[in-house]
C-alpha cells in the first residue's frame, strides 16, 4: 500500500522519484560519469540516478539499466513504471533495461559485447551480494575506466551493511583499481592503465 500511495503522489507531482544518494554523492558520481559513451547502472530502482546519467553521457552512448523489479503485493512493482518515465524523459543516448540482477545481467550478450568507461553499484547491499556484483563486473571495465559502489563506506548513523565490509575487506585491495574518490558512502575506483 506504501508503494501504491508513493506512486500516485509522484504521478500528482507532489514527490519526485526515490534517489537515495547525498547531494554531494551524486554531484561526484556525475562529475565521473559526465561524457562517457558505455554506462551501467546496477541497481536502478525509480531511476532518479539513471535519469541524471541519461543527461550527463555522451550523446552517442549506451545506458544499461539493470535491476530485477520483482513484483510487489499487487503483482506490480511500482518503481519500475516510475523509472521508465523518469528515464524517458531525457532524450539523450539509448538505454537498454534489463529485468535482472547485476551478476545475471552482466553474463548477457548486450553486456559482454564491449568494455565499460563507467559503472555504478547500487544494488544488492549484502556482503554475498556485493560479491557476485563485483565479481562479475569488475573484469568488464576498460583501462581507465570507473566503476562506484554506493554504501560501500561507514558512515555516523548508517547500518553496516555487507557492501561497506565487502568493500573494504576486498575491492580497495584489488591491484586491477585505484580509490580516486570517497564521499559520504560512496566509493569511485578507476581501473589502472
């Protein structure tokens, strides 16, 4: 019923699509993202992030926008339909969905066809789900290429979650990348030339 009522409030126009980063997380994520031609967005959720990237990318690029949007009580899930308006309001580049997780959807023939300048993780918070999620991306990023992890840094008054352990204990280890930024919870690596 939350869901339902948050809907029509967005389609009143009194509230605008759930976007669950900072401001000052989302001007970094922006500033890194600005211009690249291959993006992918795990973890989508009402698409407020996805429609920034959307105008942000170059004009020519590719937006994979991936989350599994299982269905709700009613059998609908709310924060895919706000997502697609949301994303199609911006007419800039081309976005391919895909309904899947981020470890499904980066075995695709869409994902797999070319390396990646720019990634965002911001889907399954658990330490497992962190995991398949870098596992599987990680490896699909160009040289010099970046790739954020949102919740992936502890910060006053957020849960620990599997993400900020798997983070730390793993991904700012990994050789392949290098932090080059860290605000509030996220985390933005680029993969070393």
């Amino acid at each position: 019923m939350r869901a339902l009522f948050h809907f029509m409030k967005w389609r009143l126009g009194i509230t605008a699509a759930d976007h669950w980063m900072m401001p000052e997380e989302s001007a970094c994520l922006l500033r890194h993202a600005a211009g690249k031609r291959r993006l992918a967005e795990v973890g989508v959720w009402e698409g407020g992030t996805t429609r920034r990237l959307r105008e942000i990318m170059a004009p020519d690029a590719i937006l994979v926008a991936i989350d599994p949007y299982l269905p709700g009580r009613s059998g609908i899930n709310y924060q895919k339909i706000i997502a697609a308006r949301e994303v199609a309001a911006v007419q800039n580049g081309t976005v391919v969905w895909l309904r899947q997780t981020g470890a499904e959807a980066a075995r695709t023939r869409c994902v797999l066809a070319a390396p990646f300048d720019f990634v965002l993780v911001d889907g399954d918070h658990t330490y497992e789900g962190i995991r398949e999620d870098w596992e599987a991306w990680s490896s699909l990023i160009e040289r010099d290429g970046i790739i954020a992890l949102h919740d992936a840094l502890q910060v006053e008054g957020k849960v620990d979650a599997g993400s900020i352990r798997y983070s730390n204990e793993v991904v700012v280890r990994d050789r392949r990348f290098e932090v080059v930024d860290e605000v509030f919870t996220l985390r933005v690596l680029r993969r070393r030339a």
